[in-house]
C-alpha cells in the first residue's frame, strides 16, 4: 500500500502509494510517516513529503477527507508536500488533499515535484 523511503541528508521522505487504501492503511501510513519525521527531525531538519500517486487507485471518498484532516491537523507537519501522479483521474484526488494547505502543490512528475520542493535549497 505504501514504501516509504527517507533521506536524512535533505530530509525527504518520499512515499509511493499504490492500491486502494482503507482508514486502516492511512492510520498505519500516518504511524510510519510521524517515525520518519520524528528521524529527520533528530537532525535538525524539518521533513519536506514527496508523494508518488501513480500507482494508487480512485480511493474513497473518507481516506481523501481524512487524508485532507490530517495535512491540516498532524502535530509534526511537512516543511513542503509535493505530491505528483500521471493519472487524470488521480490528480483531481490528490488536488483536493492538497487544497487544504498552502505549502502543498500537485505535479504530474517526480523531478518537477523534486524540483519545486528544493527551490531555496533543501534548508529554505
């Protein structure tokens, strides 16, 4: 349902997403996405999100609303969250997650995604 993948260098933490996810799946990402941060932020850093969609399905309605809940309310927050996908259909669902925040844009690659997230350097 989700890898995630983080560098403590830069402090990214980059998921993929595939399949079609329940609450149960986004509770157990949000318990994996909060241990990354909590390791980026042993370094001093403050983690930006990269989110490949590409390979997830249409998700229901209540994993969009909670994902959208959760961008605004989660206690260790993403300095920067972009969240790319290739698909049509997907997008319009990964453009209403990230309407809630202004820090978070939709792209439909991963190096413009990448690209965007380190303007000002990986620290600004």
């Amino acid at each position: 349902m989700h890898t995630i993948t983080t560098d403590l260098a830069t402090g990214i933490i980059e998921v993929d997403a595939s399949g079609f996810w329940t609450i149960s799946h986004v509770e157990e990402f949000l318990r994996d996405l909060e241990r990354e941060g909590r390791r980026v932020l042993a370094t001093g850093k403050r983690h930006m999100l990269l989110c490949n969609f590409s390979k997830s399905a249409i998700q229901p309605q209540e994993v969009i609303a909670m994902l959208q809940r959760v961008a605004v309310s989660m206690p260790l927050k993403s300095r920067k969250v972009a969240l790319y996908t290739d698909g049509k259909l997907a997008r319009l669902q990964v453009k209403r997650i990230a309407s809630v925040r202004d820090d978070m844009a939709v792209f439909n690659d991963r190096a413009t995604a990448l690209a965007w997230m380190m303007e000002n350097g990986p620290d600004g």
